[in-house]
C-alpha cells in the first residue's frame, strides 16, 4: 500500500500534523490574549478609576490593530517564514502582557495591550490558519482550517476560568503576567515543530509592497467586498460584543463574573465542535450557503438574549451558549474557502484583509457597546443592532457569485501533499 503521508525534505524534517501542532500550540497561546480584555472592564475600573468607554479604546485599538497587521503577516510569512514570524509573534503578545502589569493610565493600555498585543495575536490569528493549510495540505483542507481555527477558541476556554478566578483571587496584573509566561513557555515548542514545506528562495517582493498590492488588486473585485462586509459582522457579533461585554452585562444582571466567565467557556467548548464540523461541511457543501445560515441563526440569537440574561445560570441561558458556541467560529472555514476558490494563491493574504474588516467590526462596537453602557446603563442596545447586522450579513452571503468556470469547493485529492511555494501573483481561477 501506497504511504499517503508526504515523506520529510531533508532540510525540513517532520510532518504536516506537526507543524499543524506547532501552529495550533501558538494560536492557542495567543488565543488567550482575546478574552483578557473583557474581564479587565470591571477591575481596570475599579481598581484605577477608569471610564468602560477608555478600556473599550483600548479593546478596539487591540482589533484594529489585530486586523491590520494580518494581512502584512501572511505576505511576510513568504519572505521571512512561518516560523519567524509566529515566534515574533508570541514575543511581542508576551512583551504586552508583561508591561500591561505596570499600568497606570489608559493610554498605556492602549499602546501595550493595543498596539504590542494585537500585532502579535493578528500575527497568529485565523490568517497563521489559512497559510499553514495552504502550504502542508490538500486534501481536507477544510478540516484542517476548522481545527487550527477551533484552536484559537481552546485558547480562550481554556485559560478564560483560569484567568477570571486569577482575577477574582490575587489580580488583574497577576493575569497578565501569567499570560506573559505562557506566551514564553510556547516559544520553544514553536520554534522546533513550524516548518515551511520546503527550503526555497524566499520571495523577493516586499512584504508589506505584496500585502498592498494583493489588496489593490483584490479591491477591484466584487467579492472582496462581499466577504469583507460580511466578516466585519461576524467580528462585531462575537468579539465585539461576546468576548467583550458579555461578562460585563451578566455582571449588570447581578451575576458573579466568574460564572459569567464559565458560560463563555461553555461557549469555546462548543466552538470547537462548530467549528470542526464547520470545516468537515464546507469541504462538502457551498461555502455561501453556510454563511447565509450560520449569520441568520447567530442572529436569532442575539436577539434572544437580553431576554435570557439573569442573575442564575437556567436552561435557556445554557441554551443560548450552545447554540452561540456552534455558530461562533463556524464561519472562518466557508469564509477561507471562497477566499481561496476566487483568489487562488493569494488566498492568505486576501483573507488577511478579509479579517481586517473582521477586526474593524469587532473593535467599533467593543467601542460603541462601553459607550453604550455608559450613556444608557445597559447593554440590551448592542444585542439588537448586532443580532440587525447578521441579518444583513445572511443577505449578503446569499450575493456572492461563483468563481467563473470553477466550482466554490473544489474536489480535493485523496491523499495530502506538500504545496509548492506561492507564487507572488495569483492565477487564474479555472
């Protein structure tokens, strides 16, 4: 029998799963820096006297920042490697946290949380994902994206209760700096397991000159627009306003952060199955239609959820955090899919852009959901005009068109391979 697994290069021993291990340890890691900032809403201000309007700047330079910074990743993993870039990474989200402990004012929140911290998880977000998959696999490329995306949201359940209870018994600077160790501990096991598939020459282009020019051309297109719109929603819907206000308003509703904590693990928990399952179906059905679904129903749910929100933890409630949790992350695969199927090796990087807007929708209504809070004294506003924009966002998903001449999910070959470097400009989709 044929062996169906890609034999090592001799000056890249291993696999593709053990890159996908090395990969998946640094999006975990990272993936714990997002759900931080929520939790630090109450205790940054009580504890220094700050407004939930100045902490939610600093969550929405975070996003921003996060998103912006994707892209230019994607084009310098091409240049310098995959595994430079996601050991840099982690140095720059452990240098944040590390500062963030010495905190006194708002801006330096900001500039170290912000700033040091988005760089480093927008380094290693969704778009360390999607060029990971690109270059190691083929065949259930899907898969392969729905798992490294579900890893992000292990990060998040994994470290949030421990974080929230870190809080709740020592500090909100004992968190960061436990997050400064763990992004430390990581760098190691990275180093040693990201490969890139083969020793070649490294692109000459510019990093940042190619992530410019792949977005000019990318611009000019319909569907860029289309999935950039749609993502925006799916970051204002999630970041924006679960991993940022959630704990915040059931603690408004006289619930213990810390069981408000546990529900958004709840969440990750079932963010992973969503997504995985995600992943399984886009490699099986049209990637649009999932969208259109995925966005209706997380809709529907948010609409829903002022009316759950207590201080008790009931069934409807878990209902929701189910429910939420499958539809979550569910839409990073069908969203890398079309990507991929209109720009074809530029895939990576468009898609860096892609969760640029994610960022931009997350990090406004981060924003607009504190200042909400403080102008009205409730959340119940930025669940409804969230759960508004998907409902848009399942409209939109329903317009994008298929590639001309090539079906949205290829049929993928039985057996995995190593992919050749990308090429710097895309071809022509067949």
């Amino acid at each position: 029998m044929k062996n169906s697994s890609p034999r090592p290069h001799p000056h890249n021993p291993g696999s593709p799963w053990t890159v996908a291990a090395g990969a998946a340890l640094a999006i975990v890691t990272a993936g714990a820096f997002s759900t931080l900032a929520g939790l630090l809403v109450g205790p940054l201000h009580e504890d220094l006297g700050w407004s939930r309007a100045s902490v939610g700047l600093g969550s929405l330079v975070n996003m921003v920042v996060y998103g912006a910074s994707a892209p230019f990743a994607a084009a310098l993993m091409d240049r310098l490697g995959m595994r430079r870039v996601a050991v840099g990474a982690l140095c720059l989200v452990g240098a944040g946290a590390g500062l963030a402990t010495t905190m006194t004012a708002p801006w330096q929140f900001v500039l170290y949380w912000g700033v040091l911290v988005g760089l480093g998880t927008g380094a290693t977000a969704t778009t360390f994902a999607a060029t990971v998959t690109e270059r190691w696999f083929v065949a259930r490329r899907g898969l392969v994206t729905g798992l490294l995306t579900a890893a992000s949201v292990v990060g998040q359940f994994v470290f949030l209760p421990v974080l929230s209870w870190v809080i709740d018994a020592y500090s909100w600077r004992a968190a960061a700096a436990a997050l400064a160790l763990a992004a430390a501990g990581a760098l190691p096991v990275v180093w040693a397991a990201v490969r890139d598939p083969r020793k070649g020459p490294a692109l000459r282009e510019d990093a940042a000159r190619r992530a410019l020019r792949t977005l000019a051309r990318a611009a000019r297109t319909g569907p860029f627009w289309l999935l950039a719109g749609t993502f925006a929603v799916c970051g204002a819907s999630t970041n924006g306003v679960m991993w940022t206000h959630f704990a915040p308003a059931a603690h408004d509703h006289g619930m213990p952060v810390t069981v408000a904590a546990s529900l958004l693990s709840l969440i990750g928990i079932f963010n992973v199955a969503g997504t995985v399952a995600s992943g399984w179906l886009t490699d099986r059905a049209d990637p649009r239609r999932l969208l259109a679904v995925y966005y209706a129903l997380r809709g529907l749910t948010l609409l829903a959820l002022p009316l759950l929100l207590t201080s008790a933890v009931d069934a409807p409630l878990v209902a929701f955090t189910v429910v939420f949790g499958l539809l979550d992350v569910a839409t990073v695969p069908p969203t890398i899919a079309l990507c991929r199927a209109h720009y074809g090796a530029d895939a990576p990087v468009v898609f860096g852009w892609v969760s640029a807007a994610h960022q931009v929708g997350a990090g406004a209504v981060a924003f607009a959901g504190g200042m909400a809070r403080d102008a009205f004294g409730s959340y119940d506003p930025v669940w409804v005009g969230a759960g508004a924009l998907c409902a848009g966002a399942a409209l939109l998903a329903l317009t994008l068109r298929r590639p001309q001449g090539q079906r949205v999910t290829p049929p993928a070959p039985a057996t995995p391979r190593r992919s050749r470097a990308l090429p710097a400009s895309p071809p022509r989709c067949r």
